[in-house]
C-alpha cells in the first residue's frame, strides 16, 4: 500500500517534457509511481486532483530565514506560496558562527536589521542563541520541528566578525593567518552540512554607522582562499553578489575560482539602469566563455526589478523625511493613518519643501513619480508608464505628492504603491524574462523572510506561475513546463539538491496541487506578528489546494494542518532509492 495517492491530476513534472494527465503515489517519503495507478493499489490517503494542477513543491534558492528558521517551522509566508525547501544564508549574512556575549549577537542583528531590513527587536526575542560555532547553529535548527526544508550556507559577514573582531567591522585587508582561520571555520560548517559560503561586495548593504557590511571590500587572497576549501572538500557552492563596478576583474576571480575547485559559484545579477543593462550583456557574454571553459557561473535574476512597496505604516513612502509626518511615527498604526485624514495636517505636510537624503535612491523615493504606481488589490507588478502617480495627478489636475498622499490613504490606509526603482528602464518585464531564461542564469532573489518593511517578494513563485504563464499581456508569455522547470528543477541543481525539484520515482515527494485557473496573490499587507510585535508586509496567496513535503501535507487550502515533515537538509543531496516503494 502507498501512503499518498493523487488521482487524476494534470502533471507537470518539473523536467521541462509536456504535461500529461497522470497519477503519483508517494511512499517513504518519495516518488514511488507516475502514470496510471490501478484502483486496486490504495494508499492511506487519496486526493483527487481532476482539474488540478500537480507541480513539485517550489525551491528558493534566496532566503534571509536564518533567525526566522529557528522559531517559525513554516518560515511564513514561504509555505503560502507551495514554497517546499529554501536555502539561507545569503548575501554573506547570518548568525553563526557568533562569540557567545551580547555585544556579538547584537552586532550580528545590527547589521541584519541594517542591512535586510528585519526587525532588530524580532531577532533579538526571536533567536535563542545556543550556539556559538555554525555546527552548532545546524544543531539548534536540526532539532526544532519544521513542516519544510531548510538549507543553510555559511555567511561571510560572521565569520569574518568572529575571526577578526573590529578589525573585520572596518573592513581591514585580512592577514594571511586570518584567511586560513576563515577558511577552517568554513571548512567545518561545510563538513557539518552547510550547502556552501555566501559573501557580499556591494556596497548597497549599509550599516547604520554608514559604513559597508564587514567582507565588502575583501581581497582576491581572501576570497579564493575561504574558496579553496570547497575544492579540499569536493562540495559546497560559492554564492555573492556585487555591484559589478570592475566586473571584468570580479569575473576573472570567480571563473578561477570556479574552475580551479570544480564548483558552482553563485551569483546575484539586477540591473539599475540603461548603462548597467549594456554591461549585463557582457558579464552573460563572459560567463557564456567562462563556462565552455570549465567554470560553473549561474547568475541569478530576479522575475520582478528591484523594488519598493509604500505604506504609510511601512519603512518608506514619499513623505517619511517630511518634519510633519515623524511624529505620527510614535502612534498605532490606526491613530497614524487617523491623523492622516485631517486635512490641516495634510496640508502642513504638502507644503514642506521636499527633503533630501543625500542619497539618490532616497531622494528618488520622494521625488520619482514617474516610476511609481498604485499597486492596487488585485497587485500589478508590471504597470504601463501611463498609469504612474505622475501622470495620474496630471489628469486629476493635482500635484504627484497629493495624488500619492490621498492614494496611500485608500482602502483605511491598507493601500500601497509600487516603485520599482532599479530595472525598469523600459517600462515592462521583457529585460527581466530575458535574463532568467538565459541558460547559464537561474529565478532567484525571493529575498524570504527579508526587507520586511519594504517588501513581500516571497510572492515571485505564485506570480511566476500566474502572471507570467496565464494573465500577461504586455508581452511574451512562457510555457507551463518551462516556468517550473525553472523554479524547481533548474533552482534545486545550482545549490547542489539533486535529490528533489521534479516529479520521477525516487525523488523526494515535495508537490503542490494547485488549481490554476484560479491562483493569484493577495495584496500585500503590513502586519506586527514577528516576535516582539516586529512589524513586516504580508502577501498570501489563494490557489494552492495541497501542499506536499516528503509526502506529507502541510497544506490543505491555505491553511497549515500541523504536520511537521520537514528538515535541514545537510549537505548536497543526491536521488534516494526506492526502498520497497511498490
């Protein structure tokens, strides 16, 4: 007998071949069966899935849920959008390994706080803090019950903190005894079961001192030489991200890197503008040489640009600098948008000379109507220039700050506008599809469990398969089997899981079963449920009927039935065999 049958279901299997009616079953937690399953095989649980849609269960490959992973076993809101496995540890961040005082563990939350916009007061209730080495850290994970996977990789920022004290803080050339101590703390979180090590060279990740997060502006000996390690181990993946300033030298080193330890270097490829997108056509025409060569660079692109959701109880909006707005930073969210509907203050605000940051993406968040848009109920991410707050004010005969001002005051202040302020240049999302159906790049950037206050992009794989595959029309769409190969199969390999991401026997039993007409995501909301009352924006989704990790539902119509199948995945995995699977 098997212990999960799905009947009837419309599969699409993850490997990109067609879709076609069929039945799984599951057994031990795996794929035991696809294809036409007799009525005389039962299972302990049947589900019906005529008229449904029956995919793998969803990887995301770029998480921040390594506080919220050790207190939350959904990593909400992941598991509202069929996301059955996500890997942390991005962008060289995280907290482990970690001195075990309070000065360390708040340093760490600072610049988590600072530079992922996570609440540092959540962090600080949330984590328990029982470890010290990142082993340790795995254990803590290891042994809190969980209803999906998690992966983790070692952080740079931690590890480079830990080693170096303040010298690592202000950014110091490394010594080359601190590199070998780097490079054996990465050792022995990899060989504990870390998938990989993460770094950061962008100089976006700001701490509150106004300083880079520590490993910035690490050397190429720092680099290659934590790097190394994955090639005494023979596994681990290298993941960073950058601004791509000196991209020719930042190439050079990772296809080094990449070639010289056989392993795949992950990276974050976004585009601000039109100068950056001529120069993104060149790192994918490098890393197309790179990788005939020997190297394994995937970029990874997101499905939506950079961007920004406003709220008037969010991080940011077009008035958070203004004098007469901070004030109502100290009241409820419900006396704020109160105060907001008098006109008297309104009006005081109006009138305020628009203040300046001295930062360019800041100054823009109050000045670039043009780039922003209502987002609406029902949340379009891909508005026609037209429909910007600029022009909108023009036809209503107002200014863009009282258009903006009155908009985020609809729906009792629930309402938000969309600024997608870097990568859309062009007004639509043909740049973005273009990248991430490149061979050598990968859908990436969900920033889970991250930027709280500015962002619900947990969404991308709902709107990936909705908006990209079925509702668009300004422009392309894609087939149904090439969107979730692409977020499952394709997502799960660039970080070492062969063990899931499609629908065969002997792979791992991670599914979702969606009804397809009918999904879409929710307007986004902020929300005060992390610990402490840490506030974040929300986005759930309507749609998914099951989902499904190692045979387990942990989902049934977008409510969580309690069961706590999930794990840490240590180490890269490969397919399981069937063990009396029939």
């Amino acid at each position: 007998m098997y212990d999960l049958i799905i009947r009837n279901g419309l599969v699409v299997d993850g490997t990109g071949g067609p879709a076609k009616n069929a039945d799984i079953a599951v057994k031990n937690g795996l794929i035991a069966a696809v294809g036409t399953i007799s009525k005389d095989q039962g299972a302990k649980r049947e589900i019906d899935a005529d008229g449904l849609l029956v995919t793998p269960g969803w990887v995301d490959t770029h998480s921040h849920m390594d506080g919220q992973a050790s207190w939350d076993a959904y990593c909400s809101p992941a598991n509202h959008h069929g996301i059955t496995t996500l890997v942390m540890g991005n962008c060289g961040v995280g907290f482990a390994p970690c001195k075990p005082d309070d000065r360390s563990h708040q340093e760490l939350i600072e610049v988590m706080e600072d530079v992922e916009d996570i609440p540092g007061a959540a962090l600080d209730e949330g984590i328990s803090w029982e470890w010290e080495s990142f082993p340790e850290y795995l254990d803590a994970l290891d042994k809190f019950p969980r209803a999906i996977d998690i992966a983790a990789q070692v952080p740079h920022c931690a590890v480079r903190t830990y080693v170096m004290g303040q010298r690592g803080i202000d950014n110091e050339d490394a010594t080359a005894e601190d590199v070998a101590k780097m490079a054996a703390l990465v050792k022995e979180g990899i060989e504990a079961g870390a998938v990989g090590f993460t770094t950061s060279r962008t100089e976006l990740h700001m701490t509150r001192h106004g300083e880079v997060m520590p490993g910035t502006f690490s050397t190429e000996e720092e680099l290659l030489g934590i790097g190394r390690v994955l090639g005494e181990l023979g596994t681990g993946i290298y993941g960073m991200n950058s601004d791509w300033y000196n991209w020719e030298e930042e190439l050079d080193w990772m296809k080094r890197l990449s070639i010289e330890n056989q392993c795949t270097l992950n990276f974050v490829l976004f585009y601000q503008n039109e100068e950056a997108w001529q120069r993104v056509q060149e790192i994918f025409k490098y890393v197309e040489k790179a990788n005939a060569e020997g190297a394994r660079l995937v970029a990874h692109v997101g499905v939506r640009p950079v961007n920004v959701l406003m709220n008037f109880n969010g991080t940011v909006h077009p008035f958070f600098l203004h004098q007469n707005f901070g004030p109502l930073m100290a009241l409820s969210p419900e006396e704020r948008i109160e105060k907001l509907r008098d006109p008297d203050l309104k009006a005081k605000i109006l009138a305020e000379p628009i203040p300046s940051m001295g930062n360019e993406v800041a100054d823009r968040m109050v000045t670039d109507f043009d780039t922003m848009f209502e987002l609406g109920e029902d949340p379009n991410y891909e508005p026609d220039p037209s429909e910007s707050i600029a022009n909108k004010a023009k036809l209503a005969g107002v200014s863009p700050q009282e258009y903006a001002y009155d908009a985020l005051l609809k729906r009792d202040g629930k309402a938000m506008l969309y600024f997608p302020f870097m990568g859309y240049g062009n007004g639509d999302l043909s740049r973005q599809l273009s990248m991430i159906r490149h061979k050598d790049a990968v859908l990436s950037l969900a920033d889970t469990g991250a930027h709280c206050g500015v962002l619900s992009d947990v969404s991308i794989p709902t709107y990936w398969l909705s908006y990209f595959t079925r509702d668009r029309e300004r422009g392309e769409r894609v087939p149904v089997e090439e969107a979730v190969k692409l977020h499952t199969h394709d997502t799960a390999r660039c970080v070492g899981l062969e063990d899931r991401g499609t629908l065969e026997p002997g792979m791992k039993a991670d599914i979702n079963v969606i009804d397809y007409e009918n999904l879409r995501m929710l307007a986004p909301e902020v929300r005060y449920d992390l610990p402490a009352g840490g506030r974040r924006i929300f986005q759930g989704a309507e749609g998914y009927k099951y989902t499904i990790v190692s045979g387990e539902v942990i989902m049934e119509d977008g409510v969580e039935t309690n069961a706590m199948p999930g794990k840490l995945i240590r180490g890269m995995q490969k397919p399981a065999q069937l063990a009396a699977a029939n």
